[in-house]
C-alpha cells in the first residue's frame, strides 16, 4: 500500500525565565512507503532512486513506460528479497565487522583507477557512506547463504560422471587467446589512444595510464578465454586479430576498446580431474541457486507482506 506525504504542524513552547516565545510551526515530511515486508518499510523516493539507475529510455531519451513498469515490479520483488534475507540473517544474529566492510570497499576501489573510481560513484549519484552501507547488505546476504544454506550441499561422485557421460565435449578445451584491452568513454579518446600505441607507446603502458578497467593497473591483461566466455563482441574482435595487432575501436555498452592479442592457444585435450573439478562447480551453482530459490520462496510463504497492486505500482512512477 502506497502511504502519501503528509505533514505535521507542532508548536512548542521555550520558557527561560519568566517569558515564552512560541516557535514557528515546523513541517515534518513523513516518507511516502511502496511496500512493508515484516513491518519493515521500502520508501518510495529511495526505491524511485533505485529505478532511475536500472531503467531503460527510448531513443528521445525517455523512459519506456511499459517497460519501467516490469522493471519496477522486478526490482521491488528484488528489495523484497533482499530485505526477507537481511531479516533472517539478523534472527540468526549474523553480523559483519566493519573491518569486513572497509576491505570490500578497498577490493571495489582497487579495481579501478582512482579517476575511474571517483567518476563510477559520482554518475551513479552514490556517496561513500552509501556504497559502504550496500557493502555491508551484500557481505550479509553473502554469508547468510554460505554459512547456513549453501554449507548442507553436498555434489556426489555419481553426480558428476553422469554429467560427463551426457557432455563428453568438455573433454576437449577449445581454441582460446590471451587479449590485452583499453576501455575509455570516447571514441576520440580510443582513436588517440590508437594513434600514441602505432607511434611507439606500448600497449601495457597505455593500458596502465588510460584504461578505466580494473583490469588496466596489468597492462590490461584479461588472461586467456574461449569463445562465449567474453560479450560476443570481444570474440567477434579478438579471434580474428592475428598475434601482436591491434585492433580498431571497438564499441560496446562498457564504453570504446582497443585490444591486441598476445598469445593464442589451438584446441587440446583436458585432464579428466581438471573437468570433474569444473563439473563439481557448476553442479554446486546449479544446487546453490535452487536453494536460493526455496529459501526465498519459504521466506515470503511465512513473512507478512504489503505490496503495492500494479495500478499503484503505475501511480507511483
């Protein structure tokens, strides 16, 4: 149920001595409220925040109204996740030190350069305060899931061969290359970026000085993948560079690229312990996630909920 603004006239009274003077009335907002989970508030202006930064616009640059509309409600079923997960973690009086939250903050601000960094929080319109305060969701929901979900699975022996008698080509590793890679915002600054590399600059060197990557500080070494393993742009690119070119400007949702492989590996057989190891971990991702699945399910089954119909849903974007 949506709860409107409303407003609150007090005046108060302050005697010192033998006189008074009454205050102005002040206004106090009370904050408009889209859903309760357990009692517990989502707030309209922060979950209108929230949407700003996952919705879609049209090429005239507004949002896409029916669209905006199956993002509100999977973000709001999203927050309700979330907090019924927070609340659970808190009964079982699970907690996250700050020197926990400081070295997540660190890993997410060493990822980047320090302009990179600075730039991300200022267009996402986040402070410090606020990212630190997400940090610490994430680490809870985290822990909540490993400590006493995910710690019961179990992946049998039996498991895994019958996954490699059904897929005998993980056998076989496909053809991979080893890419180095600047992302920029521009395409100018790509195309200048180019020109510096093809007059001498190496291309490590340029990585390390205008890369926004996290990957940038390393010369901007992505490692080894196969094809399907990067945006099918990158294999579009780099599986037909030969070794040491550079490529053109490549444009994608992250920004503009340049890339240059730097070796290049043909198909070969795998070892059967390096693919039962694979095997093992995808077999626990499936299981963890369908045991996210029946935690959340159990825990909205039992929680007191009060959500928005879509009608209000539509009222309030």
């Amino acid at each position: 149920m949506i709860l409107r603004y409303a407003t609150l006239l007090s005046i108060s009274l302050i005697f010192t001595g033998l006189s008074c003077v009454e205050e102005k009335p002040s206004v106090v907002p009370i904050r408009a409220v889209i859903a309760e989970v357990n009692g517990e508030p989502i707030y309209l202006d922060e979950f209108s925040e929230e949407l700003k930064h996952i919705q879609i616009n049209s090429e005239e640059g507004l949002p896409v109204t029916d669209t905006k509309r199956v993002q509100a409600r999977v973000l709001l079923d999203n927050l309700v996740d979330q907090m019924l997960i927070l609340q659970e973690a808190k009964n079982k009086q699970m907690v996250v030190g700050i020197d926990e939250i400081e070295a997540a903050y660190s890993r997410v601000k060493n990822g980047w350069r320090p302009v990179g960094f600075e730039d991300a929080l200022f267009e996402s319109s986040l402070s410090v305060a606020v990212l630190k305060a997400e940090l610490r969701k994430l680490l809870m929901i985290q822990r909540y899931f490993r400590d006493i979900v995910y710690a019961r699975l179990v992946i049998r022996d039996d498991e895994i061969s019958v996954y490699l008698e059904s897929h005998p080509e993980l056998l076989i590793r496909p053809q991979r290359v080893r890419a180095l890679q600047i992302v920029v915002k521009t395409k100018e600054e790509a195309s200048n970026i180019a020109r510096e590399i093809r007059r001498g600059m190496k291309f490590e060197e340029a990585a390390m000085k205008y890369s926004l990557g996290p990957e940038g500080k390393n010369g901007g070494d992505l490692g080894f993948f196969s094809a399907g393993e990067m945006p099918a742009v990158f294999d579009e690119v780099c599986f037909n560079l030969r070794l040491g070119q550079l490529s053109p400007v490549v444009a994608t949702d992250y920004g503009y690229h340049l890339f240059k492989i730097v070796d290049r590996q043909g198909a070969s057989e795998r070892s059967l312990a390096e693919v039962r190891e694979e095997v093992e971990l995808k077999l626990r991702r499936e299981q963890e996630e369908a045991a996210q699945k029946r935690v959340i399910a159990r825990l909205r089954d039992n929680a007191k909920l009060k959500l928005p119909t879509e009608k209000e849903i539509e009222i309030a974007l």
